[in-house]
C-alpha cells in the first residue's frame, strides 16, 4: 500500500534518514520504534509532505507521492496525528472534527457565501458525520467546548478523531499515547485495535512498548536514520542489532523483554 | 451562527430606525464614514483574524476601487454601477498578482508585499495626472442611481451604504460558518495540521485576500461617489494602519466587533476634535495596550462581560 525507496533527508549535516527503505501492507498495523532522534518523525513529515525528501520515493498505492504538496497527499486518503497535538484551539470540539471531514464536502467559495439548499445538507451531513466520531471517542458532552480548553488525554483523542473524520485508507499516528497516564493508554489501545475492523491502515509511533508490541502486526525499527530491523514483534525484540541500538537505555532494554 | 444572525437583525433595525432619530447632515455624513470603513474592515477581520494574515496596503486597495469609479464615470463616462463592477474585478485581479507569490512564503511577507503596493499606487494617485489628476484629484464625480432614485443627499446615501454592509456582513457570516470558514479559522491556527487534513492552505489565504480586497474596492467606489470627489490622500499607509487598527480594537476574531472598531475609530476623531493632531499615536497607544491586555478586542471585552454576568446571576439562583 505505502512503500518508501531509500529515502534520505538531511537537515544540515544531521542525516536525520539516511536510506530508509520499507513497505506498508493494506490493513495491518505497523509499528514504528527506534530511539529518540532515530527519524521516526521525519519520516512521517516525508510521507505526509511537510518536508520533501532530499531523494528516494515514496509510493502510495503504486502512485508515486514524492514531490506532492500536503493537501494533496491528504486527498489520497493518507492523514495522521503529530507528537504535539495539534488540535484548533480556538475552534470548538465539534469545529475541528468538521475541520477533519474538510474532504468529504465540495461547497466552494460562492456556495459558502449564498448558501444554495444543497449547501445547508452538506453542511448537515457533515456535522452528523463528526458528531458520529465525537460520540466514538466519548467526547460528546465536550461538543461545543472550547478545544484548547481540553484536558491532555482528550486532545490526543480529538486529534485521533478529527483524522478519523477524513476516512483514512492510510493513518499515521505520532505517539499517540504520549502523555497519557496507564488507563488513557489502554482505551487508547483499544480503541486503535477497533479500528483494524474498519479497514484502515496504520502505521504508529510509538514509545510504551506494550501498546506496539501489542497491536503491531509488524514492527520496523529505525536507529540513526537506517532501519535496523524489521518483522513479527516478537522476532523483532530479540534481534541483536534493536537491543545493541537500545544498549545504554536500561529500561528500554527491560521493556523490549518484557 | 445563531448569535451572529442575531447581531444581524439586530443591526439591521438599527439601521432602518435610525434615522427616525437622527436628522443633521453632518451625524449622517460620520454614518456613512462608518459604514464605507465598515465595509473594509469585514473584509480585513476575515483575512486577519480568520486566516491569520496582515495587510498593511488596504487603503490602496480602496483607493483603487475610488479612482476606478472615479476615472471611468469622470473620463471615459461609463455608468457608475458598470465603473464600480470593473474596479471590484481590477482590484481582485491585482490582488491575485501580489497574492499569489507572496503567500507561498511563510511568514509575514503579505504585510510587507502590502506595505509596498499601498505605498505604489499612493504614487501612481498623485503622478499619473493625465489619468488621475494628480494631486487635486479629480471632481464631479457623479451620483449613483437605481429604480428612478439619485443617491445624493446624506440620507439617501446612507440607506445605500448600510443596505451594502448588511449585504456583506450576511454573506461574510455565512462564510465564516461555512466550510471554507472552519478551514480558514483551520489557516490561522495551526497551517501543518490544516493542510495535512487536505485543505489547501495557499489556496484559500489567495481567495480570502482577493475577497478583502474586493470589500475594500467596493468601498472605495461607494466613497468616490459619496463626496463625489477623490484625491490621493485619503488612501495611504496611515489610512491602512488605522484600517488595521480598527480590526484589532474591535476584536479580529468577530465581524461583529470589527464593525465596533470601524464605528470608534470614526467617531471618536469627530467628536475629540483635540485627538487630531495626535491621532497616530493615540492608535498606537491603544494598539499597545489591546494587544497586551485584551488580545480579543473588544468583542472579547463583551464577551466576557456577559460571561461574567450570567455566572453572577448563576450564582446568585444558586444561593437563593
């Protein structure tokens, strides 16, 4: 589905991907871990376009997505979360989840201003269409709140909502447990896994190793902008080259063995 | 949408019974001053307190729509509604030049793109004398009329300009509640994640400016044709600051209050002829102290009035 060619992207003399090459298969789970500063993000950034790699390809469903701008990478059906979420704040709940489903209207600018009937039905559908996702992600009381005055466990599931609303073929999300305490970490794990029923690819970074080894169908490991490792988790925990890559980080080591 | 709709109808009245009340020429005269400001600061709240960008050129944006009108009804003798409507298109399409390869670039490369074509077509009002007449300007610009009624007296002129206002306040609220609107709020808030959920940041920030512009251009024409005569003044970078200044004091986030600012920042100079001589920097001052302590203008201000009162009369049932 998604398939990297030896990307490589720099930012000054930090080669932050340095030849990352590796496949995403339609409807599994991927996980994503390495060190910090192994090119996680950057990769994700690459593949979502806010920064164009300095060379190799990126293929989504056999297109090639390179050189795409980021709106236009999003209109194939690829969206994600980020490290920090980045939630509207000034908006209400229920606005930014309208903001995620931006894709499944049409209404431009003179439809906008004059309102035809058919605009006032798409505007209806879209905000049944969001409040939909709101109750899936338990935020129902919260609609007309303001974003920004969230709690930290909510935005993260907002952030995971408003992608949820453009109807992902690919997601790609950044840490999504992050900050979270042990209860948020688990519905979040949950609610990850209910939607492999629903068809949609993911690929997630991810830090608390029982949340990837858990979900992941396959985890690739990246360390210092190369990838190390990759296949079934358990394989993948014992491999020398992902504990060598750890070796220093103590409890890294504890939790890859867990 | 509700609330605005609300302030919608409710400034609609205000406009039709006004003039039970007000019967000199000269508070007419500040009412449609406020109005034709009114009409630019709609435009400019949507560019900047939706999507987040600076214009520091709309007075020239509004000249350009006044000496089209001007020029082509004066010179070339064209109907005023025609001359008005080939302003708006011209303003829009020099809107989409600048527009278009300055907003690619992050940053605030509008405000100074802007900044420099005001201070342009402030040059081209005053040198180009053939067309403009230079620095005197030019006279006699003639009345507008529609259904058999000439717009020349201050009452007349006023309905004209209100019912203009009202018109594009509706049209600017549906925009705001739209879908373009929640992406453009999407613009200002945080670009990444806007365009990572496919909206086309570039885009829109090209549209909504152009659309600002276009406000400013009809102004500028309505303008013209109100004093029946332009000349450069009116249209340089001071005119824009305050244009800007009117945003802010209002509060960018809300037409409603940029209307508020429009209204202030038009009367206030009237009614304290003593401020004249320190304008610039009694703006400069409030400009200062809004940003430091009311960042939401004064929209935000009410706003947070009536929050405050409605917990107070909450708390007050709560005891009772």
């Amino acid at each position: 589905m998604l398939k990297l060619e030896n990307i490589r992207k720099s930012f000054g003399g930090l080669k932050a991907l340095d030849g990352v090459s590796f496949e995403v298969n339609p409807g599994e789970i991927l996980g994503l871990i390495g060190p910090n500063g192994a090119g996680k993000t950057t990769l994700f950034n690459v593949v979502s376009g806010i920064f164009p790699s300095d060379s190799g390809s990126v293929f989504f469903q056999r297109k090639n997505i390179t050189r795409l701008p980021t709106h236009q990478i999003a209109r194939l059906g690829i969206f994600r979360t980020f490290q920090n979420p980045s939630i509207f704040e000034a908006m209400s709940v229920l606005e930014n989840l309208m903001v995620g489903n931006h894709l499944q209207g049409r209404a431009g600018f003179f439809s906008a201003i004059f309102k035809p009937p058919w605009e006032r039905k798409e505007e209806q559908r879209m905000r049944e269409q969001a409040q939909a996702v709101l109750k899936g992600i338990g935020l129902s009381d919260s609609a007309d709140a303001a974003a920004g005055s969230l709690p930290f466990g909510k935005l993260r599931m907002l952030e995971l909502g408003r992608a949820l609303c453009a109807e992902p073929h690919l997601l790609m999300l950044d840490e999504p447990a992050a900050g979270l305490n042990q209860r948020e970490t688990e519905d979040l794990t949950n609610f990850i896994a209910g939607l492999r029923a629903k068809k949609i690819t993911i690929v997630v970074i991810e830090h608390d190793m029982s949340l990837v080894m858990g979900l992941s169908d396959r985890v690739a490991v990246l360390d210092q902008g190369r990838k190390i490792a990759e296949g079934a988790p358990q394989a993948v925990q014992h491999n020398p080259a992902v504990l060598k890559a750890y070796l220093g980080e103590e409890d890294w080591i504890k939790s890859l063995r867990r | 949408m509700k609330r605005d709709a609300v302030i919608w109808a409710a400034l609609t009245l205000l406009v039709f019974t006004l003039p039970a009340f007000v019967h000199s020429p000269y508070y007419y005269s500040v009412l449609i001053i406020i109005g034709i400001f009114g009409i630019v600061v709609l435009g400019l709240t949507m560019l900047i307190g939706y999507a987040g960008q600076i214009s520091l050129g709309h007075a020239g944006f509004f000249g350009f729509g006044a000496y089209f009108s001007a020029v082509l009804t004066t010179r070339f003798h064209l109907d005023p509604w025609l001359a008005m409507l080939v302003g708006l298109v011209a303003t829009i399409v020099l809107a989409f030049l600048l527009g278009i390869p300055t907003l690619k670039l992050h940053g605030h490369y509008l405000a100074m793109a802007t900044l420099g074509l005001g201070m342009v077509l402030q040059i081209i009002f005053k040198e180009e004398v053939e067309l403009t007449g230079g620095p005197t300007g030019l006279t006699d610009v003639p009345h507008l009329k529609a259904f058999g009624m000439v717009f020349a007296s201050d009452q007349k002129f006023y309905f004209l300009v209100w019912i203009f206002l009202l018109v594009l306040y509706g049209l600017s609220i549906n925009l705001v509640h739209s879908r373009l609107g929640r992406a453009l709020r999407a613009i200002s808030s945080n670009q990444t994640a806007a365009g990572s959920l496919g909206i086309p940041v570039n885009r829109l920030k090209l549209l909504i400016f152009a659309v600002s512009a276009g406000y400013a251009s009809l102004a500028g024409s309505l303008y013209a044709h109100y004093l029946s005569f332009v000349n450069p003044s009116p249209f340089g970078f001071l005119v824009s600051v305050k244009l800007v200044a009117m945003v802010v004091i209002g509060g960018s986030q809300s037409l409603w209050g940029a209307l508020l600012g429009a209204g202030l920042l038009t009367a206030l100079p009237e009614f304290l002829a003593v401020l004249q001589d320190y304008e610039m920097l009694v703006y400069g001052a409030i400009l200062i102290v809004m940003m430091m302590f009311a960042p939401q203008g004064l929209a935000g201000i009410l706003a947070g009035l009536h929050e405050w009162v409605k917990n107070r009369d909450h708390k007050k049932n709560a005891q009772a």
